[in-house]
C-alpha cells in the first residue's frame, strides 16, 4: 500500500480555517491514528514549517508533543531526486526567476515533498491546484505531472482510505 505525504498546508489549514482543536479533535486523532498505523507520513521540513514560528501555537505544540517524531522522515535521503528537480526547475523557461528561486529555497517543504515521493512512491497530499499558466510561483501538481507523482487533496484521501469521522 503507498503511502500518503502530507503537505504542511494540510495541518494548517486544517488548524486555522477547517478544523480547529477544539471543535474538531476527531479529526486530529484521525491523523494520529493513521500515522500511527504508517499510512500517512510527512517530511522534516514540513515539521520546520509548522514549528519554525516565534509563538508556539496549538499546531506546533501538536506537531512537538503529540504526533511521533517517526512520523516526520528525513528528506536528505533523497537529495538525488531533489537533485532532479532542481535541474528541472532550472531548465524550465516558462517560470520567472524568482519562482524559480523561491521553490528551491533551502528551507521550503515543497521540492523536498515531491523529491521523497519520488524516491520512496508516496503520493502528495496537498490543498495546491495545478495552475500551469502561473509563472510567478511554482506549485506541486506542476512538477508530480512532469515527474509522474499521483498528487490529490485531503478529502480525496480519505475517500480513498474509506475514512469517515
């Protein structure tokens, strides 16, 4: 069975916007559970992401404190495939520069993501949409579509894993 990559913007969405703690603890649990059974996994940059602020809040105290630590993987095993992207990236004559810089940022989630899904034959779970006339800013579908990487949203997920709450 693959394995589902979670996109920082699942946990932060869901915690600012959809599903607060405090309304909807069985949706955190839900997470709990499925990574602890190893459906669902995430990379150390996304725990950067969401942990990376000044003021610790709920979701960074979550990612901290409740959720194992094996959950977050390494990502520098994949540094070939990022590799890979990078190159892309580079080469790639319809996005601006800057995009171009900003996406392979030392610190951002998203090449890292679509590196381990390359290498380990996860798919992406992410709120981005594929938006390939947008030349400011590179977003995940455009590199999975270009690498072959199944991408889909949260709810599209646990459809997928039969999952109801």
């Amino acid at each position: 069975m693959k394995k589902y990559l979670l996109d920082s913007n699942i946990f932060i969405q869901a915690h600012r916007m959809y599903y607060p703690f405090d309304v909807f603890p069985s949706f955190w649990n839900k997470l709990l559970e499925l990574s602890e059974s190893g459906i669902i996994i995430s990379i150390d940059k996304v725990k950067k992401e969401l942990c990376d602020n000044s003021n610790q809040d709920q979701l960074s105290q979550w990612c901290d404190q409740t959720i194992n630590n094996s959950f977050f993987c390494d990502s520098t095993i994949c540094v070939d495939k990022y590799s890979e992207i990078a190159k892309w990236t580079a080469n790639h004559p319809h996005f601006q520069q800057s995009a171009k810089d900003e996406f392979l940022s030392t610190d951002l989630a998203d090449p890292w993501l679509i590196a381990y899904a390359m290498k380990n034959d996860c798919i992406i779970v992410t709120h981005e949409i594929s938006q390939p006339l947008r030349r400011n800013r590179i977003k995940i579908p455009e590199p999975c579509m270009h690498f072959g990487i199944n991408y889909l949203t949260p709810i599209q997920m646990l459809r997928e894993l039969n999952q109801t709450f």
